[in-house]
C-alpha cells in the first residue's frame, strides 16, 4: 500500500512537471532556438575582457571598454553600430542630470615613511587602481595621519589639529571632504569605509571598497582607499600614540571631455512598427573589475544581441516587427543624457561602420542615430547585475515597475522566470527538465528568481521617470557581499546564470518585439496574473493603515488595473485604446477630504526639465533649493513602513499628472510605501514648483 501511494505521488510529480514544461508566450521551436544558442561562456569571455578596465565616466578605461563593446557588436553583424558622445563640462544639463566632466588618472601611490624615507607602500593605483577614490585631483604631500573617526561630524574633528595633515576616516571620501577640507583644512583622505550592507557585511577585512569623492565641490582633495584590515591597525597604531607620516602622490583630475554611449540595433521588419524599439540597457561603468555589477549585465545584453541576430540571420527566428536596441551606458547620467539629448545639444560620433565621424549639425545627428529616443523606445530589458555565482550570496530578482506606471512588461519576464525557474529547479533534482539551461562551465544549481515589487538603484529609475513613462524590467541580484569592492571579480561570475538571464531578458524582448494584437489573450493572463499577484503581496500591508487608507488602496487597485490593460492596448494599437475607464473615476479616492491647507492643489509637470531629480553627483532640488529660498524638503528624510524618502519623492514626482491632488498623491504614495502626513508631500511638491520642476494648475 505505501509503495503503490508513492509510486502514485511520484507518479503524479513526473506528470505535473511534464505537462509544466511547455513554454510561455513563444513558440516551442523558438524557445529551443534560443536556449540552444545562448552561450554563458561567450558572455563570461566578453566579461574577462571588460574587467580589464577601469571604467570610470569619460576616461580613458571606459572609452576603451566601450570599444570593445563596439568592435564585437560589430562583429556579430548588428546594424547601426555607434559610440554616441555628449559633451560633459560640469556646465552642460541633460535633463536634470548635471553633465560630469571626465575623470582620468595618470598615477597614484600612498607610501608610509619611516626615518625620512618612502618604507611600505600601502596603495598603488597601477596594481589596484580602485584604491584611488573617483574625482581626487593631483598632489603630493607627506605629512602626518590623524584619525577622525567617522570624520563626518564637527564632533569628530574636537581637539585634533588636521591642517595640512591627512585624515583616516570611517566614512566615504565624498561625505568627509567638506569638514575635513573645507572646513578644518585637510590636505587628504584615507578612508576604510566598507561597502553597502548585507548580513556579511565587515567580514573580509581584505575588500578595499570604491571610493567617490564629491565632483563638485569645492573643497578639491585626493582619497586613498584601504581595506578593512589596513584601516583598524592604522586607527590602533594611533590610538597608542605613534606617529605615522605618509606620502600621497596623485597625478589626476577632472577634464572637459565626453559622456560616452554605445548603441547598436536589430532593425524591424514591420513598416508601420519598425520606429518602435525594444531597448536592452545596462550600465558600462564601474571600478575595475567591476564584474557582476556591472559588466555581467553588460556583457549578457552583448550575448543577447549576439544570439538574436544570428538566429534571425539563420532563418531559426522570424525578424521582429518592432527594432531591437542595444544601449551600453554609464549608469544613470548616460541614459539621461541619450534620453534627453534629442533636446537640440550638438554631439559626436565616433566609430560608426569602423570609421570616425564628427557632427556639427545636430539636426543630422537626431535623423541618424536619434529620432527621439524617448518616444521610439516603448519598452526596456535592463540588466543590472546578472552574474553572481554562489560565492556572492546573490539572490536574483525580477523587479517589476512603480505603482505609478502600471505595464504588463513585468508579467511578460515574470513568466519566462517562472519556466527557468521550474526547468532548472526540476533539473536540479533529478526530475525531467528539457530547458534546463546550463552551460557547460557553470554551476547546476536552480535559478529560484524572485518577483520582486520595485526597488530603485539603477538605469530602469529614469526610464520610468514621469517625464518618459517607459517601462522598462529589471533583472538584478541583491545581494552581493563584494559589490563595489576590489573582489567583485570574474571568477565570481557563474556562466549558467549569465545563460539563464539571457534567455529571461532574450525571450521577453524578442516576444515584446514581435508582439501583436494576436497575442492579447495570453498576455491578458498573464496579467491578470500579475494583478492578482500584486493584491496578494499587498494585502498584508492593510493591517498597517487607516480605514480610509485602505478604501484608498482599494480605489488605487482598480485604477492600476485600469491602467496596466489600457498600456496593454495601446502596444498593439489595438482600436480600443481610447476608451474611458470603465467604472473607475480617478478622482474618486477619498474625495471626501479635500484640504484646505494644500491638499486639493493640482500641478503639471513642466516640459522640461526631464528625469529624476536626484542624479548621480548632484541633486536638481537641492542644487537650487538655496536660490530659491526654500529648505531640504523633510519628505527626502522619510522613513516610511515600506520605503525611504527616496521612494517616496521619486513616486510622488511621478504622480503629478495635472489631474491628482496633492491629497491623491498623498493617498497613492501610502498605498505603495505606508502612510505619510499629507504636510510633507504638499511642501514637496512646493519646493518642485520653486525651482521649476512642475507648475500649479490653476
């Protein structure tokens, strides 16, 4: 009796794998193609490549990064193969993103002297080149070391004499250099701070972690970086009373130059689709080596291009109505500044069909390689850190959107996740997979993505900014115990998972591509899917919020739902797009408690400025809260149930759509990310009006 119950239950399992192996949303013949073709080892070889590299914005490392991402594009056949550059001065903005000029290095060494002479060297950016933090400009100084513990505050600088003299400090160079050099007279900076945390945080006291350094402050210093090891026994050393004397040498600095983006495409075949693209993003800066974050994302899109195109070429793979795009940029400033600079900003371009051209005329430059690319683009695969093997603790995510811009983009990745996730699991132990998606030279264990509600940090943050609304999903891991350290290394890199992202990220743009009013029913689903999903991992919040708070999530239920069929929509061009909400008033949210002290102000966002307003290396708000008269908004230092003030001033600039309240958004943003006074949103948005972010609809 036991024995038939089992065979029965095992039995049955084999049958319900079976029977769950058919693929999502693409023909079989199509999934087959792509899972037979894509290489984890092509990409992991591309990713040696670029590792070599230190890839800060402008300089020389990342210029020759991005050529090598070009010669092989090229190489695989893609079409309009190009590194687009863009002037970056520190004057110029593209959007809201202030343009960093370039940072290059010529040398940099950190020696101890001992007896009047160079004795122990303790930093040599040749040999490592993340000991130097970004933006030190040149010196050379031999001096004393004191320690200012985290160096942050004005506390920690009580009864020491820093002048002229280097500082050890806790804290990034960036967050030190004002008080330190600014305001006590500092010559320089070591700091032993230590990455991002995560529960292995501060265990390898070897990582030496990127350093940054303000780029435009005033206070112009150098910052060596050291590990965790090295920080501790120089702070002890000088807590025994010893004297330490070091010699800083830098040969560096910041230069007039160019923000530098690649960008290659697979055309369409469709006339009336072919102006619509697909875009494939990641970020091609970062210390060296820099290898999950981010030349695993990098190097995964190059793979996909790769596959694509010589599956499409071979006949395997019908051309896809719409254009595929491939974008290879600095992180966040590169894709606002290609986001934005259709605006009438003369660029350059280089390297187009293996040849160098430069244009003046920035109308020739729009009609060859932008046409606008924030109107083209309707959807986007970025890969932000793809790659981490076991030894990296990572976790991979596929992350949907912000409630502020509903898509089925997330249900269309989260199902072919969901089929990598069963075949590899199901290959992992033993039961029958046919997709199971392991390369050759990679590990076996299962994928095990998460579905994961939107978290901020990258690329995708402008893409769905309110100024572009382009969806755009989002594979990542998190964590990773050696992000931004010097042992973010390849061999850290498992290959498996780069084949295993580059089928999800593959799979979900070539159907997005190809999709058509044909397909609504699947994708429908899905949908539906997705939505019921949502309600499912929202559902538990309830018991956090208010009564009316909760009738207000409810309200906003219905109108995401709304919203996320009506995008649906209008990517077919399906006749209906036009319709009005069936049953569902936007304005119906608590209306019963209009404010008078704010609440009911409408406001539009401006046409321009365009993009998020915190950037890399500056902030649109704060660089102009003081001319304008106004204080740091509270809501930046917010610590919601669910979210920071990051999260929620990101959603509450995104909610402007001249129609919502300021009490609408107030209720929006407490669905998303818990409740929030209705006063911090309403001098928010104030402030946005102040400098000219949005307008007050009168």
């Amino acid at each position: 009796m036991g024995r038939i119950f089992r065979f029965a239950v095992l039995l049955s399992f084999f049958c319900a794998a079976a029977s769950a192996q058919k693929p999502p949303l693409l023909p079989e013949k199509d999934v087959a193609a792509l899972a037979q073709e894509l290489s984890g080892e092509t990409a992991k070889r591309n990713l040696e490549g670029i590792t070599r590299f230190h890839r800060q914005r402008g300089s020389q490392g990342f210029h020759s990064a991005a050529e090598l991402v070009a010669e092989r594009a090229r190489a695989y056949g893609l079409s309009d193969v190009a590194i687009l550059q863009f002037p970056a001065d520190g004057k110029i903005y593209y959007g809201t993103q202030r343009s960093r000029p370039p940072w290059d290095v010529e040398f940099a060494e950190l020696w101890e002297v001992k007896g009047g002479a160079a004795a122990i060297k303790m930093a040599s950016y040749d040999a490592e080149p993340v000991v130097l933090a970004e933006d030190s400009e040149s010196a050379d100084v031999a001096t004393e070391l004191v320690d200012v513990g985290g160096g942050t505050k004005e506390s920690d600088y009580a009864g020491k004499d820093v002048k002229g003299k280097i500082v050890l400090a806790a804290a990034q160079p960036g967050a030190v250099q004002d008080m330190a050099v600014g305001k006590f007279g500092a010559a320089g900076i070591v700091s032993y701070a230590q990455n991002q945390k995560t529960a292995w945080w501060g265990e390898d006291e070897d990582l030496i972690r990127w350093g940054h350094l303000e780029t435009f402050s005033p206070n112009k210093t150098f910052g060596f970086m050291v590990s965790l090891k090295t920080g501790r026994a120089l702070r002890d050393r000088l807590a025994k009373g010893e004297y330490i004397q070091l010699h800083a040498t830098v040969k560096a600095g910041q230069h007039p130059g160019f923000t530098e983006v690649v960008t290659a495409t697979i055309p369409g075949a469709d006339p009336k689709l072919k102006d619509e693209e697909i875009a494939f993003s990641c970020h091609l800066d970062h210390q060296r080596p820099g290898a999950n974050d981010n030349a695993s994302g990098c190097v995964t899109i190059l793979e996909v291009a790769r596959t694509l195109q010589k599956l499409i070429g071979e006949g395997k793979l019908t051309r896809p109505a719409r254009t595929i795009r491939f974008i290879w940029p600095p992180e966040i400033e590169g894709t606002l500044t290609l986001l934005n600079y259709c605006q009438g900003i003369p660029g350059q371009v280089v390297n187009t069909a293996g040849t160098d051209r430069f244009i003046t005329n920035v109308f020739e430059l729009n009609k060859l390689y932008c046409a606008n690319f924030s109107q083209r683009i309707k959807a986007v695969v970025h890969m932000d850190m793809v790659g981490g093997g076991p030894v990296t603790k990572s976790v991979f995510h596929v992350t949907r959107g912000p409630m502020s811009l509903p898509s089925f983009v997330h249900d269309v990745a989260w199902a072919f996740a969901e089929f990598v996730n069963e075949q590899s699991y199901n290959f992992a132990a033993g039961l029958p997979a046919e997709y199971p998606m392991v390369a050759p030279e990679g590990g076996k264990e299962p994928l095990l993505a998460q579905d994961t509600s939107y978290t901020m940090g990258s690329d995708h943050d402008v893409y769905q900014d309110s100024s572009f609304k382009i969806p755009a999903i989002y594979l990542n891991d998190w964590p990773d115990r050696y992000i931004h350290t010097n042992f973010d290394t390849a061999a850290n890199i498992d290959p498996t998972k780069l084949k295993r992202a580059a089928f999800i990220g593959a799979a979900s743009g070539y159907f997005l591509a190809s999709m058509s009013i044909q397909n609504l029913p699947d994708v429908q689903s899905l949908a539906q899917h997705g939505i019921d999903l949502w309600k499912t991992s929202m559902f538990p919040r309830w018991s956090s919020l208010s009564p009316d708070d909760v009738t207000c999530m409810d309200d906003f239920r219905a109108q995401f739902d709304w919203g996320l069929r009506l995008g649906l929509l209008q990517f077919v061009h399906d006749s209906r797009k036009d319709e009005k909400p069936n049953g569902v008033n936007r304005a119906s949210c608590a209306a019963d408690r209009q404010q008078s002290n704010g609440g009911d102000l409408r406001y539009r966002r401006k046409p321009q400025p365009r993009g998020p307003v915190a950037v890399f290396g500056s902030d649109y708000v704060n660089d102009r809260a003081a001319a304008a008269g106004v204080t740091t908004p509270r809501l930046l230092s917010y610590e919601g149930l669910w979210g920071s003030g990051e999260e929620y001033t990101y959603e509450v600039l995104n909610f402007v759509d001249g129609l919502l309240d300021a009490q609408q958004i107030r209720d929006r943003v407490s669905a998303e990310y818990g409740p929030i006074p209705l006063d911090l949103v309403v001098e928010y948005l104030g402030t946005l009006e102040k400098v000219g972010v949005i307008e007050q609809v009168k």
